[in-house]
C-alpha cells in the first residue's frame, strides 16, 4: 500500500466492515463521510471486499478498460473506466504518485450510472411553448433565424465539464458573433488573475507544509483526495490547520478562526495565537477557495494574502506555499483562455433580442425572465435543458478524446470510450456544424477571422486595497453527491445522499 492509513472496523458481528478513518479520532471515523471511503473494495485483489454496484454484473475478461481521468474535480485523479459494449460497469482508480497516488473519491467511482440516464439523444425545439424532437438542420435554423436578427445580444455559459477543444470553439463562435467578452464560465472572476493562479505548492507538496492556512475552502469536498493529502500530513506529521469560512468536518482538526474577512484582517496584522503559528512555520501554505475568489470583494482576499506574505514565509525561492483550489476540471484551462469574467446580463431596452447560449451549463438554475431565446447544447437533461427553446444534444466526456489542465497546471487527456447515443454528437462538431449553418465559419470548419482572448478588467490597481464587505463567506459546491448533472442523474449518488443526511455515513 502507498500511505499509511490503517484500516479499522466499523459496526459489530454481520454487520461489521472495513473502513478507513476520516476523522480526527477513531470515534468520528464511522459517523463521517469522508468522501473516499469506496477504496477499501481496492484493498483485496482477490475480491474479499466487493463494490456492490459492480456486484454480479459482469467478469473481468469481458471488459474493455480505458486509461482516462477524473472530471468531477480539480485535482484531475487518474482512472480506467471498464466498460462492456456501450456500458460503463465499472470505474477504478490508477496509480499516479503526483497526483492521486492509488485513490479516487466516493463520487468518480460510483457515478457511472449517471452517464446513460436522462441523455440528450435528438435535437429539440420549442413550438407553441413545448418542446419537441425535430433535426439537425430544424434546430439550426431556429438559431440561424433569431441570431440573425438586427441588434442581437448574445451571451455565453459553458460548464465544468466541457474539454479544453470545445471552450476553444465556443469561444471562437460567439467572438464570431461579437460575444467574445461575454462569455462565463461556473466560477466567473471580478478581477484579471495572474500567471501562479494554480495549486503552486503541487499535491506531493503537501507533505511539506508545517501550517495550512484555508480561506474558503472545503477540500473534503471540493478536491477529496486533496483532502486526503492533507489529513495524511496532520496525522502523521502534526501539521497545524487553521480554516477562515464556515464551520466544516474537514475530517482532520483544524482551528476555527472565524466566518468573516475580519479574520483574515486579524492575520494580515499579526493577531492572535494562529498569526504567531503561520509567522513561526518553514513551510506555510495558504489555500485560496472560489468561495471567497468568486465574491464580488475577491481581489480583496488575494490583495490580504500578498500582504500576509510579508511576514509568512509564504513565498521562498525554494517554496511557493500560495495556492489556489479550483473546483472544476476545466477551470486552469478557462483562466489560459481568458475566459473567466462575469459578464452582463443584456439589456431589456435594446432593441434586438437577448440570446443565452449554454454550453454543458447546469452549475446554476438561469433566470429565464433575462433572455428571449436560450440555446443548450449538452448531454444531460438537467437542470437547464427544460427552459430551452433549443436543445442540441452533446457527448459527455467518456465519449470523446478532450485535453484538461489540472490544478497544478497539469495537461491530461481523458480517452474515448463509447459513441455519444442517438443523434447526439461531438461538441465541437456541434459548434463547427452551427457556424458553418450561421456563415461566421468557412466550410471547413475554421472560423472567418481571428478572435483572441476575451480581456477581462481588472477592477482593483494595486495589493494593498482591503476593500471587504461585512458578509460572511458561504461554500458554494453544497451536496458534494448531487452538484453536477451527472451526479443528480446517478441512482447510487442519490442513495448516497440521502443516507448520509440521515445517518450521516454511507457505507
């Protein structure tokens, strides 16, 4: 085995099983969710441990493994999706020591169910206020006919899933119909980041640190197996941890130091026993959540930390202990894209109509009352397809060979493993396909002139502005089981779900 987590037992006489601690002690082991707690079926080779969803369902020689990785986060963990015919049967973890070393989380090796339930599998169009199934070319003339309109407006949203090649030519086709500005993603920014806007310590780094500093973050459910770097180096080698942002079992101690930007204010002016901790360490690390990035005061919490670092040792020229937690697999790349504003929402008073086009975008529920015309274009039928009045089915990232950058920065690819289903296609296809039909792309699919990276302002000048609000920082990602569209369709991520919230464990 890679790490030294040892095993413990849970429960009593038929009911009794194996499973790793989570918490700070033994007693918080079995009543925590620690987010990684599957692994222990990986732990006998000869099957003394089973995952019950694979149970019965096939044998090994009957499958096709694929080598690919993880979406579901930002760390980019490493797996082999073993699939029979067009069917997922089963997702392992592989081992990668820069990374995942042999883990996944909970949610990446149970979710496979999710992939083939309430697909997208024909276009759709609404008329007389439903939708209904019609064609390619039906669909793309719907579009065609309101982008074509005098004084259009036209607003972009991609999701946390969406490849590297596909934000490429959804940015090229809305800078094609001059919304190249006004294109977001699932955690859009106030302000232009910078070049280190990655994890900089790197996962193995973690094992270095003597102090944590969290500021907005839940890794546990963010980056789980992040968190379990973490917990390793708290068990291990005592590192100290303390959290700014809500109350949250992080499964390892950590010193509360409160909810509010007064907190980190504290810090930045010495206060208090935990600044003498972070001003004592060799090997300070602060982790920067997009929970507190994504508020409209966010360049004030990276503006405290640059200040912080003035008596941390943060910044050494053998350590960089500035990090950055993203939590979507495509949100290093968006940032080299230039594709992190928050963009306006269009005017009621123009004279055009006002068009929405999401790509694979369901982090968030849209205010339909803001557009006269809203494209999806994606796999899952969640929580945006509904309000649609174009529907373009997508493939999912199983289906395709696409390029994501972790987030240390790291290029991986995740590998085809089956055919979109139906008349679903390829998104990139997809978006070359509409500009063609639209006349901003030539017939080989190449746009007719160059669009480059959207700018974004930035809004604050200089590292000493400290201009917070009074509001306390709230986690964003919520039900680590059920935050994406994948996971709300899976049956097990929905059992898992609501047994923790009952019982507050899973397995």
């Amino acid at each position: 085995m890679q790490t030294n987590l040892a095993l413990q037992r849970a429960a009593r006489g038929a009911l009794s099983r194996s499973v790793k601690p989570c918490g700070p002690t033994a007693a918080d082991s079995t009543s925590s969710m620690c987010a990684v707690a599957s692994d222990g079926v990986q732990l006998t080779p000869v099957g003394a441990l089973t995952s019950k969803p694979y149970a019965f369902t096939s044998r090994q020689w009957e499958l096709k493994p694929t080598d690919s990785i993880d979406v579901f986060d930002a760390v980019g963990s490493n797996i082999r999706i073993d699939s029979y015919g067009k069917q997922v049967r089963r997702v392992m973890p592989r081992v990668n020591e820069l990374i995942n070393l042999e883990w996944i989380s909970d949610k990446v090796r149970f979710s496979y169910d999710g992939y083939a339930a309430q697909r997208l599998t024909t276009p759709m169009v609404r008329t007389n206020g439903q939708l209904g199934k019609t064609d390619w070319e039906a669909a793309f003339n719907s579009i065609k006919a309101v982008l074509s309109t005098p004084g259009v407006q036209v607003e972009g949203r991609f999701g946390g899933f969406v490849e590297k090649e596909a934000l490429v030519a959804f940015r090229e086709l809305l800078g094609q119909l001059g919304a190249a500005e006004n294109i977001s993603g699932p955690t859009p920014l106030t302000f232009t980041p910078g070049n280190d806007f990655v994890f900089n310590t790197t996962l193995n780094g973690i094992d270095e640190a003597d102090a944590l500093l969290l500021i907005g973050a839940n890794p546990r459910h963010e980056a789980p197996i992040l968190n379990l770097r973490i917990l390793t180096n708290v068990r291990y080698n005592n590192l100290w941890v303390g959290s700014i942002g809500p109350h949250a079992d992080l499964t390892y101690k950590a010193a509360r130091l409160g909810n509010s930007p007064q907190a980190l204010l504290d810090l930045v002016a010495g206060n208090g026993p935990a600044s003498d901790i972070l001003r004592k360490a060799k090997r300070p690390m602060v982790i920067l959540g997009m929970s507190a990035l994504q508020r409209a005061d966010g360049q004030a919490f990276l503006n405290a930390v640059k200040l912080l670092s003035k008596d941390v040792k943060i910044f050494q020229p053998d350590w960089n202990g500035f990090n950055i937690l993203h939590t979507h697999a495509n949100s290093v790349t968006a940032l080299q894209l230039g594709m992190v504003g928050r963009p306006s929402t269009p005017s009621k008073k123009a004279s055009g109509p006002r068009v929405l086009y999401l790509l694979d975008y369901d982090e968030t529920v849209v205010d339909r009352s803001n557009y006269d015309f809203v494209v999806y274009q994606g796999h899952h039928g969640d929580r945006n397809a509904p309000i649609a009045d174009v529907i373009l089915p997508g493939s999912m990232p199983i289906e395709k060979n696409g390029t994501y950058v972790n987030l240390e920065g790291r290029v991986q690819k995740t590998k085809f493993v089956s055919a979109p289903p139906g008349d679903a296609r390829n998104d990139v296809k997809i978006l070359q396909a509409l500009g063609v039909d639209l006349g901003v792309y030539d017939r080989s699919g190449s746009p007719q002139k160059n669009v480059g990276a959207a700018s974004v302002p930035d809004t604050t000048a200089t590292s000493g502005q400290l201009n917070f609000s009074d509001t306390p920082i709230t986690l964003q990602l919520g039900d680590f089981y059920l935050n994406d569209s994948i996971s709300r369709s899976s049956k097990i991520m929905a059992l898992t779900s609501s047994r923790f919230k009952k019982h507050r464990s899973n397995f």
